[in-house]
C-alpha cells in the first residue's frame, strides 16, 4: 500500500499548499477526500487523474471542493472520456451533491462524471480493492466521518476532521499509520450545542497512543504552528509505503 499526500492544508491554505486529499495506491487507486488544489496536483502526474474511487469525509469545501473543477473537466475538458470513478459520499451526500449541481445551474453534473454512492457509519464497503470502513467522528454539528482503509496486510486510518472522541481510537485501533489531524494551538471555543471541530497536536498525540496505531502523522495543520520535537508532520507530496 502507498500513500500520497496530495494536499494537506487546513481550511486555509499553507502558502502554495492543496488542500485535503490522500492518495492511497495498491490494487487500485483510491484518493480520500478532494479538497481545493488537489486536482491541479494530481494534473501535474498526468494528463487526467486515472483513479478508481473517491471517498469524500464530509461537506466542508476543503475536503470536497474540487469535486467540481472534476466534473467540468471531466464533461468539456481533457477528463472527457475517462472512466467515471466511484464517488463515495455521507449519508445523505447523494442528496447533498444534488442540490450544489442544482445551485450551480448544471442539474445532476455529477452524476455523469462520477459513479456516486453512499456508504454507512461502520459499514464496510470495497472501493478501488480496499476494504473501507467509515466511523463517525464529532465535527461540530456536521455529518463527518473518519476512514479506516487496509489491502487485508496494511492499514491506513485517515481521521478527516474531528473533535477529542474516543472513536478516534477505534478508527486507529492497531493501524499501520494514522492521518490524524491537529489544527488548532489551543482547543477551540465550544459551540453553542457544546461540540467542537477539531484537534490540537496533543489531543492528536493522546488518540494516537490510545489506539495502539504503529506510526503518527499529523496532517491539517498550519505551517505557523509548531509541533513537538518528534511529531511528524505531513506535507504535500509526502510518499510512504505501509
């Protein structure tokens, strides 16, 4: 199994950053999440990105946004022709991909250009020759899901975005690697419904070492932030092989 970084960026860009999106090679080629910037850096690999499914953690426009530059590109540009990947959404994403095809002037753009589906909070399901299965998370009130991926000899844990639950553990619980988030300094001010979003580097540091997981690697990070010595820290283009 090989990962990619592609992009890592938080919700705002690291200066000449992409945003979400993970490259995982084996069978097939599966790329988690496809945030702003992932396309151009999948483009300068080749001429149209040949994979063979998306998984999409949830709606937030840095994990999912150049889902629409694809399906452009895919309908008049130089994607035309190429295989419709899988695109694995949320509960409720097919609904949601909808209504932003709908808002966009262009009904059912997706449709066309990828092979949308939904999958369900710890339902296994196969994408791209990888085993997949999702696990909810809290990210503020927002429907939004950790990936659990594994060929059946590695596994790779990718948090997405999350607030301190114990479900980070279990989404890494022995994994060969977890991609786990860390974007604030400080924890973050409780919403009104009393969630929160998202992960400092210590909180990432104690769902790590809860889970048993082999090696950590912090992702959605800004480059302004420090981490301890001997937390590593993903960037783009970062190639490991599980």
């Amino acid at each position: 199994m090989k990962l990619t970084v592609v992009g890592c960026s938080p919700a705002w860009p690291n200066p000449g950053g992409a945003q979400s999106g993970y490259l995982v090679e084996g069978e097939g080629r599966l790329l988690l999440d496809c945030g702003p910037g992932v396309l151009a850096r999948l483009r300068e690999r080749e001429p149209w990105p040949r994979v063979d499914a998306i998984a999409i953690t949830h709606f937030h426009l840095d994990h999912w946004g150049d889902l629409v530059p694809w399906a452009f590109g895919a309908m008049f540009g130089a994607g035309q022709g190429s295989p419709p990947p899988e695109l694995w959404l949320p509960p409720g994403g097919l609904e949601t991909l909808a209504s932003f095809g709908e808002s966009f002037g262009v009904d059912s753009m997706f449709d066309g250009v990828f092979r949308p589906r939904e999958y369900e909070d710890g339902v296994p399901f196969v994408a791209a020759g990888f085993d997949v299965t999702p696990v909810r998370l809290v990210h503020f009130g927002l429907a939004t899901f950790g990936l659990r991926v594994s060929d059946g000899r590695r596994t790779l844990a990718y948090s997405g975005d999350s607030a301190p639950t114990p479900a980070l553990a279990e989404l890494a619980r022995g994994a060969d690697l977890f991609l786990c988030e860390a974007t604030l300094d400080q924890p973050d001010p409780t919403a009104a419904d009393g969630e929160r979003g998202h992960l400092t580097a210590d909180e990432a540091v104690a769902a790590f070492r809860a889970s048993g997981a082999g090696r950590l690697v912090v992702i959605h990070r800004p480059d302004e932030l420090p981490l301890d010595e001997g937390v590593e820290r993903a960037h783009d283009g970062l190639e490991l092989t599980l």
